[in-house]
C-alpha cells in the first residue's frame, strides 16, 4: 500500500478527460488530451492528475454509471490512424467534415452526436483493420480476445444487441432469448445473418483492444514523465449493465443503491428528502464470495494495469448500502413528493434501509465491518502495488476510522469539513497525513461558487451559518482584508496556497479550482442528457499560455515547490 503516489508530499490536478480539450479532437476530452493534462503537470509542478471513471456509459452520461465493469469508453479515445489501426484519413474525411468537427468542438459535448460518429468509425476501422495485413497487430488482438474472454465475450455479445435495439441498452425489455446470456449465444449460433452479426460483435471486441491499447500507452507516457495517474473504481454499474445481464446472480433484484439524505446547499431537492437514488442494483455478497470475488477483484486488476492509483467511490458503501425498494431516476423524484405512509403503501410497507444493517445498532455495526474489512481485503489483493484513496468524509463510525488507521488507507478531507469545536477549520498541521485534501470534486460546488454562495448568505444573514463557514475559509486562507464580492485572483492563490501548507501528503486541486471558474461537472441527484458535459472553455496548454491565466499558474506552482511537494 501507498508506494507509488502516498510515498511523500505531492500535488495533483483533478481533470474529467471529458471535459478536456484540444485542437483536434471530436467534440470530447480523448487520451490525446490527456497526455496534454501530464504534460501540462510535468511543467507546472504537479506530480499526479486524477480522472474520472473512464468506462462505457449508453444513455445515463455520468461516468459513475457504466454499462460494464471493465469495458473502457471508446468516446474518450483519440480517433488518429497512428492510434486506430486499420482507420484511415479518408474514413475520417467521410464521416467528420472538418466543418462538423469545428462545430462539435464549440461548447459542450454533445454525446448524442460524439458517440455514434466515434462508435461508426471505430467500427469501420475494424472492417478495414481484420482484412489487412498486419500479422503482428492481428496476433496481438487475437491475443487479447483470449485472456479477456470471461468479461469480453458476454459484453461484445450485449453490445451487439444494444445496437440491434437501436441504442436502447434496457434489456428486460428486450425479446425473451435476448435479455440473458446463455439465451443469447443461442439466438447468434442460429440466426440467419451469424456471420454479419459476428463480424460486428468482433468490432465491438476490436473497440475494447484498441482502448486497452490507447490507455496502456498513456499510462506508459506518464511513467516517462514522472507523473502518477489516479482512476476511479465506481461503486456501483447501470441496473442496465452487460455483468447483470450475462450474471443476474450477483446483484440483488428489487432494491436500489444510494444515500440516505443529503443536507448541503448544493444538492437536488429529492436528494435532502429522501436521500440519493442511484438506480444501482445492489450486490449480493454471499454470491461473490462463492466464486471467490473473482468478478470483483477482476475490475481492480483491470484498473491496475492501467491506473498508478484508484480513488474507491463511496468506501462506506462496501461496509454498508443504502437501498432503496424503488428505482431511481423519475421514479425516485415520485416518492420524493410522498410522504412515510404513501411511500409504504406503495412498496407493500417497505423502506429505504441499510444492509447490512445501521451503525446505531452494535450488531449489526460489527456486520458492517466484517463485510468492509472483507472487501478492502480483496481489493488489495487484486491490485496489487496500486495505491487507494478512500472517498468518505466527514463523520464516520469508529470501526470505519480505525480500520482506515491500521491499514493506512488515506482518504479523501474537505478544509472546509474539517472544524474545531469552536467552528474553525483545524490548522494545517493537523490534517490526517494519509490524506487526499481538496476543496472540491465533480460532486461539489467548485471554489468560486461556493464562494459566491457564502457570501451572498452572509451579506443576507452576518449571523448565520454560511456567514461562519465564510469566516472559516477565509482564515484558513489567512486573508484579512475585506471579503471580496467574488472569489479573484488574490483569495484563490491563498485558498490554494493554504491546501498546500496542509499535512496531508496528497493535496488536488480540481482544474476548475486551479483556475478559479465556476463550472460544475455535476450536481448530486441531477440525471438526464444535459448532464456530464461541461467542459474546459480552452486547453490546458492554452491556459498556460494565456495572459491572465498563466501567471495565475505560475503562483500555482511556486507553492507547490515552496510546500516541498
């Protein structure tokens, strides 16, 4: 544990590849622009970039709903023929007019049009790709159908039909021998079009080689350039995944994953009622266990390959869920406006609740955290020399700390969560040491929201509660001249000259916070098609080298260097 990115005192930049940019690509962040982010951290002092969840989504655009556990998103991949085999300039020319390129590069990304247009050509590219004469390359895919089989041979199989039902990845809704597996690999044996249809679902196969590729390299790009990467291990995958369609035995049917209520001024209101849906389906344990968690560990060494680092997504979901009796999505903003005894004669008296159980209770607290040390136990085993990072914040039971003090398992720390009795956030040298410290990701309110929002409150209300927080950023930044109206250049480089003074050997800044903009990547409990697309308004190069922004970083980095990280 910790060998590689907690070994000493670092800084980080947190970036969705999403939201990335660069002056040829298709509308999306891709792996070339994040070759880009590592080179913009090798020269701006940052010695780690963390991501998003890079795997396949279908419909639901938030990158913590995959479609797979382990296949990766063919819409982040540079479509170049240096990194494509077999795709040529003219397949691009044909399906990517330069005039619709520009125009998709223009604001946010816009999947309805960026994902079929980089799908079709991956596809073409594999047509092209399978009747050339690259032996040693066809050898190489060969090879990885083969030691991938287990996950790629039911995903390609489902991907196939996803496209046969034009898009529409529900498959419970699909015809009777398509909506599992072994059903499946029937109706394919004996279709009348076998043949064409195993040609595409072979495409799909190519498509996942060729991401496996791109992202192998660019974990080899940063080993070059000394920078460590950071994934994302999602907690839960899409109720309407290719894993609970090829395997329905390790999810539990019926129930819902996500959070009991949520309190902070930057949630949905069905999320301070009720709590977060996020229309996952649950995992039965007792069926991972008699298969020796091998689906389990196998998307943790999937992410080993590619990943120095892994940030573990709601870590206090593995020692207890929170489910729901309802799906999420428009079903759940339906309860919301229910009350107990509506909701409870509508679920034959069921209710949100915690399995094992709630922490109040010691029982079943003791359950939680045998479950817990369980699935961190496999997680290490699985990954390896891979480092974690904990998402759980603020108030944990005592069997949850001190697990993550014996194992030494950093975790993730808001300055602005962490106050003293008197309201005061703690002083920089009491910050847990094997701790990623940031004041904000995609779930949050960025820097100079958050800012405006406490500000406004406390000019409305000098004795409320925002007013407090507002005086306890403010010293924690050391600042003490007038709070400004809105978060300038001056109190952003204290604010972040102040998280790197912290003890906390990993300290990130998301992208938005390096730069002071107000753009959120996601408000918890949002859903929908116009969500999971904001993006940088420039490249990273281009901030760089521009004449307000680039002395901006260079501020940025001299507190790296002077913080010894």
């Amino acid at each position: 544990m910790n060998t590689s990115i907690f070994d000493r005192r670092r800084a980080g930049l947190l970036a969705p590849v999403y939201a990335l940019r660069h002056s040829e690509d298709f509308g999306i962040g891709d792996t070339i622009s994040v070759r880009q982010a590592i080179d913009f951290c090798k020269e701006t002092g940052f010695t780690v970039l963390q991501v998003l969840p890079v795997l396949e989504t279908i419909g639901d655009h938030s990158p913590y709903s995959p479609i797979s556990s382990r296949a990766l998103n063919p819409a982040l991949l540079s479509l170049t023929p240096e990194s494509v085999p077999g795709l040529s300039p003219e397949m691009i020319a044909q399906a990517a007019p330069p005039t619709w390129l520009a125009e998709l590069r223009t604001g946010n990304v816009r999947h309805d049009a960026v994902i079929p247009l980089k799908m079709q050509l991956l596809l073409d590219a594999h047509a092209a790709f399978v009747t050339g004469t690259e032996q040693d390359l066809l050898d190489e895919f060969t090879a990885f159908k083969a030691a991938e089989s287990k996950w790629l041979q039911p995903y390609t199989l489902y991907r196939l039909l996803v496209r046969e039902y034009e898009g529409n990845a529900q498959w419970p809704h699909w015809r009777p021998q398509h909506r599992g597996y072994p059903s499946a690999e029937e109706w394919i044996r004996s279709d009348a079009d076998t043949e064409a249809l195993s040609r595409t679902r072979d495409g799909y196969a190519y498509i996942q080689w060729v991401a496996w590729r791109q992202w192998r390299d660019v974990r080899s790009y940063a080993d070059e350039q000394g920078i460590r990467l950071i994934g994302d291990l999602t907690f839960g995958i899409s109720a309407a995944s290719s894993d609970r369609w090829a395997d329905p035995t390790l999810f539990d049917e019926g129930w819902s994953m996500g959070t009991r209520p949520l309190t902070h001024f930057d949630t949905s209101k069905e999320a301070e009622k009720l709590g977060q849906n996020w229309g996952f389906p649950p995992y039965r344990w007792e069926n991972h266990r008699s298969s020796s968690f091998e689906w389990f560990k196998g998307r943790l060494a999937s992410m080993a390959a590619i990943f120095h680092g892994c940030r573990i997504d709601h870590l206090r979901g593995y020692f207890r869920a929170y489910m729901f009796p309802w799906p999420g999505g428009a079903k759940h903003v339906e309860f919301s406006h229910m009350d107990e005894a509506e909701i409870v004669q509508h679920t034959n008296g069921l209710l949100p609740r915690f399995v094992p159980g709630p922490d109040e209770e010691a029982f079943s607290a003791s359950m939680n955290e045998i479950q817990g040390r369980e699935l961190l136990s496999k997680m290490f085993e699985a990954g390896g020399t891979m480092d974690y990072v904990a998402e759980i914040m603020g108030e944990m039971p005592d069997y949850m700390a001190n697990t993550l003090e014996e194992l030494q398992l950093p975790n993730l720390n808001f300055p602005q969560l962490l106050k003293d009795e008197n309201g005061s956030i703690i002083p920089p040298d009491r910050f847990r040491e094997f701790a990623l410290v940031t004041y904000a990701n995609h779930d949050n309110a960025p820097l100079a929201s958050l800012y405006l929002h406490l500000h406004e409150k406390a000019l409305a209300d000098a004795g409320g509660p925002e007013a407090r927080d507002l005086r306890a950023l403010l010293a924690f930044a050391g600042w003490t001249d007038e709070p400004p109206a809105e978060l300038g250049a001056p109190l952003l480089v204290a604010l972040q000259r102040a998280l790197f003074a912290t003890s906390a050997r990993l300290a990130v800044l998301m992208c938005t916070d390096l730069l002071g903009l107000p753009i959120r990547f996601n408000l918890p409990g949002s859903y929908g098609k116009d969500t999971w697309n904001e993006r940088l308004p420039k490249s990273l190069g281009e901030y760089l080298n521009d004449p307000d922004y680039g002395p901006l970083i260079s501020k940025t980095s001299e507190f790296i260097k002077d913080s010894g990280r």
